[in-house]
C-alpha cells in the first residue's frame, strides 16, 4: 500500500557497504576462484591494487590475473569470473536491502542506484541480486568516484526532498551547503578513520536500512508540514 505522503522524494542510494557486503564478495570471490591462495594475500593483493589505482574502480579480472598468472587453468579467468558474479553474488546483499528499496519507493520515492563501479561487474552483481527492478535510475560511473555526489547535487534543487543515503564520509563531506540532504549508513568500522572521522553536521547516521526508512519518512513529513 502507498503511504500517503505527498511530499515529493528522490532517494540517491550507493551500492557498496550500503545495499551490498562488498567484503563478503570478496572473501566469496577468495574461496572461488583462488582457493590456493592465502587469504593474507589475496587481501594485501587487493589493498594495494585499489590505493594504486586512483579514480579506476576495483576490477576483479585484474586482481586474479595477477594472483594467479603463473597457475595453469583448463577455463580462462575471465569466464569463471563472469559465471561467479552473474550466479551467485547476488548472496551478498544484506539481508534488509530488497525490502528497503520496495518499501521507499511504496512511501512515493523515486529510487535512483548511484555507484561507482567497473559497469560490467555492477550489473551482474544487480541482475544476481534481483534488484534490477527495485530502482527507477541506475548510474554507474567508472572514472571518478566524486562523480555520484556530482550527480547528485546537479539533481538536487530546491523543489522536494533529495536525500543521499551512502556510507562514505567523504562522499556525504561533499554535500555541506547544497540542497542535498545526507545520510550516513555505518555498516563496519573503517580502521583508518578510527580517531579522525570527518564532521558531518547534518548528515544523520544509521546502521541500519531499517534505521534509514524512519529517518527518511521523518524528513520527508518535516519537509511535508515545512
């Protein structure tokens, strides 16, 4: 049933530790396709990959590639990779995440996926998931990860609510002075931030999307009575 609510909502939503358990892929794509491997370095492998790498998303293809170029193989890398992320990681949604984008969007929002992300990986991981259908926009941009927030405020402009639900700080930093309203969801705690988290003083903080749902109607009624 559609809640009443008649005040006009775009829900900018991010993908990764939002809606996703991008470590839990990780480990997922550890056991499946590098089993022999160590997971000390398979991780050290992707840390050094993703801070080397600057504004190009994670590529898992490269990752392997590297760990595992001197091990012979009956299949190509790619093809196992490709069956891996269009099979089964759609197991790494969290659990409250297709409900929430259902129930947004039954409260009148309209529900756009911002997210930065090679775009072939992105959408097997969606089509996996099943939550293709769940959102009216999906944007995924592969050269900068500043460019979601870009969108995000350029969208945003003073008639209804426009609310950016991710879990980065410095993304959500962003958004200080425009008519984008934050929030922040804390799915895990980012070690290098312990001691030295960013102000945000008016993004609200969630861990939950179930925390989310109720701090969004709440904007969305406040906006509703001004």
């Amino acid at each position: 049933m559609r809640c009443p609510i008649p005040s006009a909502c775009t829900l900018f939503v991010d993908f990764d530790h939002t809606l996703y358990d991008s470590d839990a892929f990780l480990r997922g794509l550890h056991r499946a396709m590098a089993p022999s491997v160590s997971w000390r370095r398979f991780h050290s492998a992707f840390e050094r990959l993703t801070e080397s790498s600057g504004d190009v998303p994670y590529d898992p293809a490269a990752h392997l590639e590297h760990l595992l170029r001197d091990q012979l193989s009956p299949e190509p890398i790619g093809a196992r990779l490709a069956e891996f992320v269009e099979r089964r990681s759609g197991a790494f949604l969290y659990d409250d995440a297709k409900s929430f984008l259902d129930q947004m969007r039954s409260h009148g929002c309209r529900v756009e996926l911002l997210t930065y992300s090679k775009r072939d990986v992105r959408l097997s991981q969606l089509r996996s998931a099943d939550i293709m259908a769940s959102f009216d926009a999906i944007h995924i941009f592969e050269n900068s990860r500043g460019e979601k927030v870009d969108y995000a405020i350029g969208r945003s402009t003073g008639d209804g609510q426009h609310i950016l639900l991710d879990d980065h700080p410095r993304i959500l930093q962003k958004i200080e002075g425009t008519h984008l309203s934050g929030i922040r969801i804390r799915r895990k705690v980012v070690k290098k931030y312990i001691g030295r988290e960013p102000v945000l003083p008016n993004v609200s903080v969630v861990e939950n999307l179930t925390e989310a749902e109720s701090t969004i109607l709440a904007m969305m009624s406040q906006a509703q009575h001004g």
